[in-house]
C-alpha cells in the first residue's frame, strides 16, 4: 500500500522516451492489466490498436498536431470505444442488436478509458513512462480511415509507453475541496476559483487562464474539434437521428452533416425554402417546383429527401 501511495504521489507524464523497446515479457503484462479493467455488464466494449508500423504512426502524429512521442516511444496504442465487436456477437448467435447509440457511446468510452487506465498504470509500475495523446481527434477522420475503423469503433485517445528519457515533477491539481463534493454538488464561489487559477498558475508561465482559454474558449481547440469528432460520431452509428449507412450516402455525394440539425441546416443552403416532418412518419423539401419526400424517422425521412434531390451549389 505505501508503494502504491508513493506511486501516486510521484507520477507525471513523460513526453521524452529513449528509442528501446519494451523489456522482453513486458507487452504481455500491460495488456493482461487491459484485460482485467472493470467493464459493464462484461461486454467490454473497447479495442486497444497497437501501431508498429513506422509509416502509420508518422501520419498518425502528423494528424494529430504533431505529437514526436508517437514516433518515439516504444509502444503506442489508440485505445478504441467498440461497438462493433459486440454487435458481431449478438448477431452471430441470431440476435437483433437493440438501438442505443448514445449509452453505447457512454459505456465504450468508459470501457475505452477503464482499460487503457490500467495499462498505463501497469506501465508506469514496470518503470516506464505513459502519456496520453488527446491530439487524435485533431484528425479523428483521417485517423479512422487510415487504421480502417469499421462502424461502431472510433478512436477515444492514444496512448504512448516507453523507457523515459525525462524525470518531469508531478503537475499540480486542483483542490480537494473542489473536486470531491459529499451529498451535493456545492455553488463555486469567486474566492475558490481565483484560488484554483493560483494554484494552477505553474502550468502555464504564471497564467493557468491562458492554457484554459486556448483549448476550452470560444475559437479554441476544443470548437474546433467538435465537428469533425460529431461527423465521424454520426458516420460510425453513434446518432440516434440518422442511419450511419445514409449519412455514408449524403457523403458520398458531398453532402455531409453530423446530425440532423445539420441536415436541416443543409438543405436550407441547398435553396429548400420549406421543410415538413408529418407524424406519419415523413418529411417533405419543396423548392419550387420540385418537392422531395422521404419515409421514417425526422433524420431518416430527411436524408433519404436530399438523397433524392440533384446536389447544387450551396447558397452562401
């Protein structure tokens, strides 16, 4: 117990790694400690995807806001929410895989990151260094395709393991008080948050708002991740609002959206003056003269509606 309370309280990401492989038996137990993760309902619903080629982890960095690590390290993994794999079994034994796209995407991310937590800490233990690379999704699109993801798997982070080459100090954390509430979760006062921003201070120059700002702001990096992660979300069968296999279609042709507001939007600028959803289960575009229909759910009915229609140029 006193190592692992030293461990906690030494530990920090390593970002420099020295270019040797794993020891010799090592790769076997940083997943074996992947596979003993807690999981729901032991439908561990994630996949770890282990990238040895030289090739695809430059174009993997390169997409991710150039991250040298990925290039460097010994081991490195994109740790994958999967649905696939358990819509497989389901169907394999005659089943009819059940519609939850949303939950589905809560509990893969929570396998995702429950695994990858304990190969990270399982590393660490060996003596390696780990650092989680949430660049990925700079380019989850380009990632997916390139690693060939079928639908039902989309990357969550990746994962860097490897000798260090560095011994960085642990980073400071918030407060306790502010992040572990009993019974109910308390009202923030100014005083506390400027005490946060102070003792977060060395991790930007002085200035934690800046780091917070950069990534988390109104033109951040985080706003311009969201459409691309919302695109590939809603392509792989993670929208409750559109098949993923007529999105597939509406892309193909170029006209691509991520959920149904999209698609409203889209065809707004496409010059459809009038867009009609029916409790019979169809929608109507009409722009005069032309009216296309389609059948099902509000997102169905409306894809299948734009499919219909010749594509033209978009009104600015």
């Amino acid at each position: 117990m006193s190592d692992l309370l030293a461990y906690y309280q030494r530990r920090a990401s390593v970002r420099k790694f020295k270019p040797e492989p794993l020891r010799e038996g090592d790769l076997e137990k940083l997943l074996l400690a992947a596979q003993r993760a807690p999981t729901d309902a032991t439908a561990q619903l994630y996949s770890l995807l282990r990238i040895s080629d030289p090739g695809l982890r430059r174009a993997i960095s390169s997409h991710s806001g150039q991250n040298p690590q990925i290039e460097t390290c010994a081991e490195f993994f994109l740790v994958l929410a999967d649905v696939h794999r358990l819509r497989r079994l389901v169907e394999h034994r005659g089943g009819r895989f059940g519609h939850w796209p949303r939950t589905a995407a809560h509990f893969a991310i929570v396998d995702a990151v429950l695994a990858g937590s304990a190969l990270a800490t399982m590393a660490e233990n060996l003596g390696y260094g780990i650092v989680w690379i949430g660049g990925v999704l700079n380019g989850i699109r380009q990632i997916s395709a390139l690693c060939r993801l079928p639908e039902g798997v989309f990357p969550v982070a990746g994962l860097c393991v490897g000798v260090p080459d560095e011994a960085p100090a642990p980073r400071p954390r918030l407060r306790r008080e502010l992040v572990v509430h009993e019974n109910h979760y308390p009202t923030y006062t100014p005083e506390q948050l400027e005490q946060a921003y102070a003792d977060m201070a060395p991790m930007a120059r002085g200035d934690w708002y800046r780091l917070l700002e950069r990534y988390f702001a109104q033109g951040g990096t985080m706003e311009k991740r969201e459409g691309a992660y919302q695109v590939l979300l809603a392509r792989q069968g993670f929208d409750p609002d559109l098949p993923a296999a007529l999105l597939a279609e509406l892309e193909a042709q170029g006209r691509e959206a991520g959920s149904l507001g999209q698609l409203i939007q889209r065809a707004f600028a496409q010059g459809f003056r009038s867009i009609q959803f029916h409790r019979q289960g169809h929608a109507w575009i009409e722009k005069e003269p032309q009216a296309y229909r389609g059948e099902g759910a509000p997102g169905e009915a409306l894809a299948q509606a734009l499919l219909q229609a010749p594509e033209e140029r978009l009104i600015p």
